[in-house]
C-alpha cells in the first residue's frame, strides 16, 4: 500500500474510528508553516523509505504533529533535546531542524556549545535510517546524537556521564508503559531544565 506524505489518509491502517481525523490532518497542514525547503526534501526520502521498508510504518509522527514539534522547538529557543523513541527519525529531524545554537537558560559560557539533541531508540535497523537520511544535511548530522538500545538503559548511562546535563525539550513517543518511568527518572535526577517542557505522544 502506498501512502500519502502526510502518511494520514482515511485507509490508513492505524486509523482506528477515524481518530486520525485526516480532514483535520490536512488542514491543519495546508494551513502551518512549512519546512525550510531542503528539511522538506530529506523528510520526504525518510518517509518514502520507512513506507518501502517498514511494515509499522504508522508509528510515524504525522505531518501536522512534526510541525507542531518544529514550531514548538523554533518558539521556545531550545538547544538540548531528548528524545524517547527514534524510530526512523522524522520527529528527529523536524526537531533538530528548528534548534537553536544558543539557550536562554545557559550562561553565556555554556552556549559556547552548539545544539544537541540525543535521540534514543533500540532497533538499530530504525536508528540506522534516520541516521542515514539526516546526514544528508550537515548541520543536522552535527546536532544529532543517536543512542542505539533500551531507553531506560541508555539514559541511565547518559546522566551518569553527563551528570549535570538538563534538556529544554523532552519528547517521548516509545513503549507506552515506559512512560511512568521516563518522566520518574527525569525529574527525580533533575533533567528538566527551568523553563524545560516534557511533551508525550499517548499513541
Ligand atoms: C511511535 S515510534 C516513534 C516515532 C518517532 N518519534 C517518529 O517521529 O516517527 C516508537 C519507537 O519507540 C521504540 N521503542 C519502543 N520501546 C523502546 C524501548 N524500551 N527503548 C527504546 N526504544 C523503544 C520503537 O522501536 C519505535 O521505533
């Protein structure tokens, strides 16, 4: 079966009662911003690719749900991200593309850094696509670290390296009884930062 761009038509497999509300979708995406061009371009590979080679295919976030994230990320200037549930990276991207080089909640001395997001997912086949489509843009590669494995594991292993590392952006779209525990573990080792926003796709 071929799908549209937006991977939300009405015979889409995952369109349980309608609750894509497709008519919604495009609206919604006639009506938002779109994508620098050239992050156009790479998402619409990625897509293709994940349809072609993917039988869940629908985990995808949806068009409209990528621009949210885009704008979301553009709004609040963020500059760490994590993210919890790669898949083929299409949020990745979305996300990254909208990144900030600089936080309002850094010192001066810490923006020194660039922008990073840190994206986590445990099937490196999945991994292995976004990371393929996203090194088509420098700047993309740059900003992007992805973490092959258990999300819990992984960002286990992450705070404990990095100790004192906070995120401005948390997204989480992975197991769904994993969700309690992602949320546990960031705010009990202060992950957050001041202004951070955590936002959870509930599938
Ligand atoms: C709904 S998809 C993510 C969609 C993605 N954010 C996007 O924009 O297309 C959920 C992903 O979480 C991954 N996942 C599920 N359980 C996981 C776990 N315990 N650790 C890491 N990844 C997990 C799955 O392999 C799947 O790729």
């Amino acid at each position: 079966m071929r799908l549209n761009y937006s991977n939300a038509t009405e015979d889409f497999p995952g369109n349980i009662d309608n609750r894509l509300r497709t008519k919604e979708e495009e609206y919604s995406n006639d009506h938002s911003t779109p994508f620098p061009l050239e992050v156009a371009d790479v998402l619409k590979e990625l897509i293709d690719e994940t349809i072609h080679d993917f039988e869940k295919h629908y985990f995808m976030t949806t068009e409209t749900q990528r621009k949210l994230l885009f704008q979301l990320v553009k709004l609040f200037r963020c500059s760490r991200i994590l993210e919890i549930g790669t898949f083929t990276g299409a949020a990745t991207i979305a996300m990254a593309a909208a990144m900030s080089s600089s936080s309002p909640s850094l010192s001066s001395e810490e923006n020194g850094e660039n922008g990073k997001l840190i994206t986590l997912e445990m099937d490196p086949k999945a991994a292995g696509l976004a990371q393929k489509h996203a090194k088509k843009l420098k700047y993309l590669d740059d900003r992007i670290d992805f973490v092959v494995g258990p999300a819990m594991e992984s960002l286990v292993r992450i705070t404990k390296e990095q100790p004192n590392k906070q995120y401005d952006f948390v997204f989480i779209d992975a197991n769904k009884d994993g969700y309690a525990s992602y949320f546990d573990f960031i705010m009990d080792h202060n992950l957050l930062s001041d202004n951070g926003v955590i936002i959870a796709d509930n599938g």
